[in-house]
C-alpha cells in the first residue's frame, strides 16, 4: 500500500505539471500584444522546467532499496603503499562528499596501511537517498599520477575498489540465526598505537554459511563493536540476496553476471595532464582538486541520469 500510495503521487505530479504546461501554452498563443504577460509566461516556463528536471532525476531512484542510508567498504588494490594511500584519498573525498550534502558519516572499521594511507575503510554514511546516490561510486577507481612515495618521482597507476551497500532495515529482511555465526573478540589497533585502544574490545564475526567475514574496532566499547559489525554483516546479506536474485533473473535471460573486482568506472589523472573521467558516461572535468576535495554531484548526476528508465536488477 505504501509503494501503491508513492506511485499515486509520482503520477498525480506529472499530471499537474502537464495541465500547467498545457494552460502556459494556450496563454502564450493568444498574449502576441501583452509584453508584460509574455514575460510573465517565459518565467513561468523556466520554472516548469526546472520541476520537469527535478521530477527526471527523481526517477533516478527508482530502485527497491535507493532510498535507504549506504555502507561504503574501500579496499585498496595491488601496488603497496601507493595503492593504500589511493584508498584513504578516496575516503577524505566521500567524506567530504557527505558533509556538502549535509548527511552523517562513521567510519565503522579501518585497517591502516604499511607505511601510509589505509588497506581497508568502511564508512555508515547516513541521510535520504544515500544508497541512491553513492550506487554511482561502486566499481573500480583508477588514479595515475607522480609517486610522493618513488625515489624517482616515477608515475604510477594506482587502483581502489569501492563497495555501496544499502542498509539493512531490520531483521526480518536478514534472518542471521545464532548457530550460523561465530564471535571473537581481539585488540585494537592502530599507526603507532595513538588512535585505537589495546584492549579486546574489536570484534570479529564470521556467518558460517557464507564464509562472509566482518570486524569492527572504531569504538572503544566491545558492546559498541558488536553492534556496528551486527549492521555491517546484514548489509553484506542483504548484497548476497541482491546478488542471487539478480544471477537467477540474469541466467534466465541469457547474460553474463562479472563477479569480482570488475571494470574500473573512473580514472583520475593527475599527471602528464589533469582529468577525471567517468567511463560509463564520458562525464569529465580538469578540475581535479575539486572532485578529490568531494564534489561529485555532477558524475553522480550523470550516472543516474544515464540509467533513468532502466531496470535495476
């Protein structure tokens, strides 16, 4: 009844707004000699325009679980410390991403790297229509620039993959029984033993049927460890679910489902020239600084723009 009574109202909106653009349009053509009631119509249009772009990308969201908030998981890829530092300036840039946006953020667990950056991060990132807006990012992310770790100062291609996963809701969507998993708790830790506790509050679950594997070590209550691990193992559920159901309606119509890491969706080349390039949608910008710096509204837009229409799985 609910989804009935949203889908009600998209219509119900679309329909106003076509009845205003019909009554401004037989306006217009009997106004040939009113200057003033002309400029009143032109402005009129403009702002039907605007609600006709914002009605669009609101179809953007047209997903079962869109509207709910994301858990973002990066991982840095073959290549050491470079890779490792790519994975944390990627962190910085969805966090600032989020804060523009006005939504709320907790770095759930991170695993520092060898010598900078970070192996591993996961991110609660907390607002309306998080999940919808950051399916955009997950994929591989491609940096090329000159290494501050190289001697020589030599370019390298450095990689990152991004997860999104919406939110579990409740239970009743993951059933996670007692018997199917397996606690243990260990000690923090951290560069340098300054940012986590050395005490056995981080806490490590395993799902026995799946072999999927999560931890938590951001807090220094265990209570607190246990809870965010609890959420970050029903998203990871919820994604095997999402997965199945979409290799089950795949099969059925012939396609081939990539597992893995994947293609890699963006490159952000910092040198010989300066460019981030979206290559689902040949969105780009020069503006690097900016984009790093989290302003990623505009290949958002692109990408949920470019899949307006389309059955997500």
């Amino acid at each position: 009844m609910r989804q009935l009574a949203e889908k009600k109202k998209t219509v119900q909106r679309w329909r106003e707004l076509e009845k205003k653009l019909a009554d401004v349009g037989e306006l217009l053509a009997i106004s040939a000699e009113d200057t003033a009631l002309q400029t009143e119509l032109t402005n009129e249009l403009d702002s039907l325009a605007e609600k006709v772009d914002e009605y669009e990308f609101q179809l953007a969201f047209s997903g079962e679980y869109d509207a709910r908030d994301a858990i973002i998981t990066i991982h840095a890829g073959a290549g050491g410390t470079e890779s490792q530092d790519w994975a944390e300036m990627l962190m910085r840039m969805y966090l600032r991403w989020a804060e523009r946006r006005g939504f709320e953020t907790e770095i759930l667990d991170t695993s520092p790297g060898d010598e900078a950056g970070i192996k591993r991060t996961v991110i609660a990132v907390n607002g309306e229509y998080a999940a919808g807006y950051l399916k955009s990012e997950h994929g591989v992310h491609r940096l090329v620039r000159l290494s501050p770790f190289d001697s020589d100062h030599a370019r390298h291609t450095s990689f990152a993959l991004v997860e999104v996963l919406p939110e579990a809701e409740s239970d009743v969507e993951v059933n996670i029984k007692p018997d199917d998993i397996k606690v243990e708790t260990f000690r923090s830790s951290g560069p340098g033993g300054q940012h986590m506790q050395k005490t056995s509050s981080a806490v490590r679950i395993t799902h026995l049927p799946t072999g999927i594997v999560v931890s938590c070590q951001s807090e220094r209550s265990q209570h607190m460890n246990k809870d965010f691990a609890f959420k970050i193992l029903r998203a990871r559920l919820l994604e095997a679910e999402i997965e199945k159901q979409a290799a089950e309606k795949a099969k059925m119509k012939g396609k081939r489902i990539d597992a893995g890491w994947g293609n890699q969706i963006r490159s952000y080349v910092l040198h010989p020239y300066r460019m981030v390039k979206d290559h689902r949608t040949d969105y780009e910008t020069s503006n690097t600084e900016a984009v790093l710096d989290g302003e990623l509204d505009g290949f958002i837009n692109a990408y949920l723009r470019s899949i307006m229409g389309k059955r997500e799985p």
